[in-house]
C-alpha cells in the first residue's frame, strides 16, 4: 500500500515535528550540544547568586555567542561580581572568559534529534586578584568539556564532563583543578505551536569535585572536597526569546577538612537570538 501526502499535508507534518526541536537549548548549570546556528547571534544577560555559611557571592554578566558554522560556535562571557565574606565586601570585574563550542555529531530520527559536542573556555585574570575578597583569581584557567543532548517533542536528556585546569598567580597561589559531571532529564509537559509560548521542566544532578589548593607548591588544609547538588529549573520561550531559571539544592556534602558547606545556589537567564 502507498500512502502520498499532499505539499500543504507534509509540510505541516514537518513542522510539527521541527516545532520540538526550533529551540534547542542546554540545561541551566550542566553542559549541552546546543550551537547557534550559522550567522546567528545570541544575546544573554545572566544573573546568579551563591551562599555558603558567612560567605554570599553575586555575579551579574553578559554573555555574547556567534554561529561560525552550523556546528561551530564561539563568544565572549563578561561578569560583573559583588562579594561579601562576612567581613568585607568587594565589587568589580570579574574574570572575563572566552569560549567556543563544536557540534561533532548529529543524529535526526521522526521527531527527535541527539548530538554530542566538544567545548573550551579560557578564564583570563581581568579581575581584582588583590581586593578583600578578591573579583578574580589572578590566574589564567582552561575548562575542557563534552557534552551529549536528547531532544525531542515530549523528553529531554542531557549528560556533560568538565574538567577545569587552574593556573597559579603571581603570588604563587593555585586553586585546585576541578571535575564536573551532569545528568539531566527534561519533559514538556504541553505541546504548543512554534508561535505560542513553550515550557520544559528541568532535574539536574550537578556532582562537583575540587582538589586541594596549593601556595608555592604545598597542598593547603581545608580545601578541596565534593558537593553533589540537585537543581529543579525551567526554560520558557517564546519565539526567539527565552528565560532559564533554576536553584541548586546541595544533597551531599563531601569538603574536605573545615569548610562550611553551600546552602544554596540560583541562576536567572535571559536568551534573544538575533
């Protein structure tokens, strides 16, 4: 038996499956394959705020991505902080990063599409290394990541690797290297049209593992450690607009010596693709 689909038929059936899949996007703390498309620019004001114990830590930034290919994309993170360790407070520039993303592989089934990508950021030493607290580390660090992303009209999944080589400033502190590993699970719970507003509902498990720092090469007491979290969230969006919001809740507590462990932490962005 032969079915046939008339033009108006089929590209209706097409774009209700693409209608899933028009705005990809990577979890709110993990890593994901998204890219932007060639030519396209995304524009994402960020705010996000930690607390642990005394300490309270706030990062207002602007981060700026362009579509070199289709699977090949490179920008700018600009960070504005305020930092109080109880004691004191400070403000500034914080640590400008640059980062570029590439798309390796691409599979698309009826309504569903996976990918994987490989991902670098540089951490330059543009902030105040020396202010009580400091804005910046003083070093200039690398993180390496690859990430893997499921996507379709109803689920999505998400597992991402980082790893963070820190340098050592010019007074000859290194902060440990850091690893990070994400699992995440995503559902639509409505099915809208591409031009009505769209909701995802995100469960993220975010394990994060610090090894001690090091002043003149000598490890120091009370650094380093694991912290597991997990992070309800949700992204909205409407056409080329979108808001990204979540809290991570710590669930194990691993530092090592006496650390006071993270209370919490929430992140709000907001996403234009030009």
């Amino acid at each position: 038996m032969t079915i046939s689909l008339r033009p108006r038929t089929a590209v209706g059936l097409l774009g209700l499956i693409a209608s899933g899949l028009t705005w990809a996007h990577d979890p709110i703390f993990g890593l994901g394959p998204h890219v932007v498309y060639q030519g396209g620019v995304e524009i994402a004001p960020e705010f996000e705020w930690k607390q642990r114990g005394d300490e309270r830590e706030g990062e207002l930034a602007l981060e700026l991505t362009y579509g070199i290919t289709g699977d090949w994309a490179a920008g700018i993170h600009i960070p504005y902080t305020w930092k109080d360790d109880g004691d004191t407070q400070s403000n500034g520039i914080g640590d400008v990063a640059l980062f570029t993303k590439y798309r390796f592989w691409r599979h698309d089934t009826l309504g569903v599409q996976q990918s994987a990508a490989l991902a670098l950021k540089l951490h330059t030493s543009t902030g105040d290394s020396r202010s009580d607290p400091p804005t910046g580390s003083g070093s200039t660090d690398l993180t390496a990541g690859l990430a893997y992303g499921y996507e379709s009209r109803r689920w999505y999944r998400w597992a991402s690797f980082r790893y963070r080589f820190n340098g050592e400033n010019s007074m000859g502190f290194r902060r440990g290297d850091k690893i990070k590993l994400d699992l995440v699970g995503g559902v639509r719970p409505w099915l809208t049209g591409y031009r009505e507003p769209d909701t995802v509902l995100l469960l993220e498990l975010n394990l994060e593992h610090g090894f001690a720092h090091r002043a003149h090469g000598r490890e120091l007491a009370d650094t380093g450690g694991t912290e597991v979290f997990v992070s309800p969230g949700i992204f909205w969006t409407l056409r080329n607009f979108a808001v990204k919001a979540g809290v991570q809740i710590p669930v194990v507590n691993g530092l090592d010596g006496a650390q006071p462990p993270s209370d919490y932490r929430a992140k709000l962005v907001l996403e234009w693709h030009l």
